[in-house]
C-alpha cells in the first residue's frame, strides 16, 4: 500500500472515530422527560392507582372498604377513629368519593377522598396512622358589571349574557315589592353588578351576591343598593339611590314570573257563567301547583271552600287593608293562623268557577273591593337619616359605575 494510500485511510478511521465519539456523547445527553405532577386533594396522582366513582344506593362508608379488601374488624376500627372528624353515615348517594391505591402488587387502599359538595372535602389517610382531615378547596370571587334589554324572560335574558340564571329569582325577591315583573318588557333596560365564585380560580360556582341594580320600570330606572346601616353587625337591606327602602308593606303580586290574563273591571264576560259581571280582582295564570304567597303579613281570616271561589284564603293585614286568594288547588294554611310576609299560603290551582289554573288576587281597603295595581300601597319605615351621608358615599360610585356602562351598551 502506498504512502498515500496509508494516509487517506488514517484520515477515514480516525473521522469515523471522531463521528461515533460525537453520537455516543449525544446519546449520553438525552435525559427522559418525567412525567408531569397532577396533584388533586393534594397528592400526586401518577404516585397511585385511582379509582373515582359516585356512592350508590344501598353503598355504604362500610361496604366501599370492605370492597377495598379490608375485613370487618378492621372497616369496625376505622370507623370508631374517624367517627369524631368523619360521620360516616352522612355520605348520600351521587355524591363523588375518591381511593387512592398503592402502586404495587397489593394494590392497598392508603386514600379515601369524599365530596359532599363542589368545595368541601373529606380525606382519611390510612397510610402511617389513619389520619382525617376535612377540607376546603380555595374559593376567589371576580366582580363583574353588565347591561342590557329584556329579550324574553329575565332568565333567558341573563344566560344570553353569560350570567348563571339563578341570579333571576333573586333579583325578584329583592324588587318583589318595588317592581311587578309581569309588566316588564322586551327592551326594558338593567345593570347589573354582582361576585361571582370561583373554585381553585378556576371552576365556576355561580353569582355570590348582587352589588347593585337599575332596572327601568314604567319609564324609570328603579335602583338597589344593598346597605347595612349598623355596619357588618346589621341586617343588609336594599335601597333606591335617594336611601328610600326597596321593601313595602306588600308584595307586587301574589306569584312570581307568571301572566296577568284578567285585570280589576267593573264589566267583564265571565267565561263560565257566559254573562257580563263586575270582576273584583287580578287573575294570575300559573301551572297547577305553582306556591301562592301572602303579599303581606297578618292573620287567616277565611280558609274554606265555596262554589264560587273554589278553595280559597283571606288574609286580614291590619285595620285597613285585607286580601284574598281564590281556586287553590290546596289550602296550606288555617284559620286564625298568623304569617308572615311571602309566605306560601296555598298552591294554584282551578277549583271554583275557573276554567283554568290561576289565582284571583283580590284587595280590600277599609272594607271595600279595589284595584291592587292602582293602588297606592304604603312604604316600610324610611332609612334613619344619621346613616344617610354613609349610605350615600357608599352608593355614588356604583350607581356612577351602573350609569356608565349602561350608556355604554346603548
């Protein structure tokens, strides 16, 4: 071989060598990626064969570990350790529980996780000593302020929006006295500003509270801001921008979110006695069942039946003013009963001369039949006006912030 032939090979061997050193050290560097924690009810999961699963009727706190291999003696002993923090016989069916498994061959319940609701839950760990622990997972609350026009119902109006419909019986109970919502209409319009909750920051748990609203009613914006005049200690009432009370002596009506289908008339067509008469009341239309409230508190002073009005209730508020309830389906109060205001009296119903399921809401002012919705209904005691100048620097920048994003939304 010649001398140069000798050197062209050298260059190729030791080339090759240096190639393979270069791929051996690249092959050295490659580290294996670990697997990413996924930590829930703080334990790593990838650390233990999970099992989740929902309790059953007929499951029991018992039958669930003795499932997990563990006789009686010993599900009897965990249970007299835990009974202080754990009462076992509160767990209900559909609710979720968790167990966490060893990884090895025995495949050994160490966890058991149990979630009465979205936030709270329970952890006994059987691994060293069994140890019981009752937890809550991190709740954060995010203000938020909307506006809008009534496109439907109040619910329907505020799901379009993103907002949890839930919110919808609230704000009527608030405005129960202030605004008749059978007469809301489409392109009426409202703010709002409310805390919703948020688990883990994340997990959306619905409207904690309102803060503020408007709604226009008739041609005005009807506000409530919620006060409490002796401070945190106080009950928390809502008033309107000038510090007037939202609450009235009586409720708007009767039910909630139904149809006025006959008003207060001196001359109507009776549709089962196919003759004109006078009609002395406000026929509310609801599904069979519906509750029936008393718009004000006072005492049973009528609780029967009769051809006419079917079952029926009349309520004595004071010396002036009386009201009456007729077709009930049921009667859920008695005479001579005292109750309160809002309270379900009885439930809608047909009984009578009715050709449908509504309730006939009648009025009586110093012992004559009048027209509710006309009337002008006495307020509750006014706000004490030392706590005025309070109320109103607490209430000037969120009827501000309301005011603002509503002539932004027009």
């Amino acid at each position: 071989m010649s001398k140069i032939s000798q050197k062209i090979t050298l260059i190729v061997l030791l080339a090759l060598f240096i190639f393979s050193c270069n791929k051996t050290n690249e092959e050295e560097i490659i580290i294996p990626k670990a697997k990413p924690k996924l930590v829930e009810f703080g334990f790593n999961l990838h650390d233990f064969n999970v099992l989740n699963d929902t309790i059953k009727s007929g499951d029991t706190f018992g039958s669930i570990l003795e499932s997990q291999n563990l006789d009686g003696k010993e599900v009897y002993d965990i249970v007299a350790k835990v009974k202080d923090t754990f009462d076992v016989r509160t767990i209900r069916r559909g609710k979720p529980f968790t167990i966490l498994r060893s990884k090895d061959r025995t495949n050994k319940i160490e966890v058991f996780i149990y979630q009465p609701d979205k936030i709270n839950y329970y952890v006994i760990d059987f691994r060293d000593s069994i140890v019981t622990k009752k937890k809550t997972r991190p709740l954060t609350f995010k203000t938020r302020t909307i506006a809008g026009a009534l496109n439907g119902s109040l619910s329907e109006t505020l799901q379009n929006l993103k907002v949890d419909p839930s919110l919808a019986p609230k704000i009527a109970k608030i405005y129960a006295w202030s605004i008749d919502f059978f007469k809301l209409q489409k392109g009426d319009k409202f703010g709002l500003k409310f805390t919703e909750r948020y688990i883990n920051d994340t997990i959306y748990d619905g409207v904690d509270s309102l803060k503020a609203a408007f709604f226009e009613y008739r041609g005005k914006n009807i506000y409530a801001f919620p006060f409490s005049p002796e401070g945190n200690s106080g009950k928390l009432q809502y008033y309107d921008e000038e510090g007037k009370t939202l609450k009235n002596f009586f409720l708007k009506a009767p039910l909630k979110f139904v149809n006025i289908t006959s008003r207060y008339t001196k001359n109507r067509f009776h549709p089962v006695q196919k003759r004109w008469k006078a009609h002395n009341g406000t026929d509310y239309a609801a599904p069979t069942g519906t509750p029936i409230m008393s718009t004000a508190a006072g005492f049973v002073e009528q609780a029967g039946y009769t051809t006419g009005n079917g079952n029926f209730v009349k309520v004595k508020h004071d010396r002036t003013y009386s009201t009456q309830y007729l077709h009930m389906s049921k009667i859920l109060v008695r005479r001579g009963q005292r109750i309160t205001q809002g309270q379900v009296i009885g439930r809608v119903g047909s009984t009578g001369l009715a050709t449908g399921p509504h309730v006939c809401y009648r009025f009586w002012k110093n012992g004559v039949q009048v027209d509710a919705l006309r009337l002008k209904l006495p307020t509750s005691t006014p706000m004490d006006t030392k706590y005025r100048q309070k109320f109103l620097t607490y209430m000037t920048p969120l009827k501000r912030e309301l005011d603002s994003v509503s002539s932004e939304n027009n």
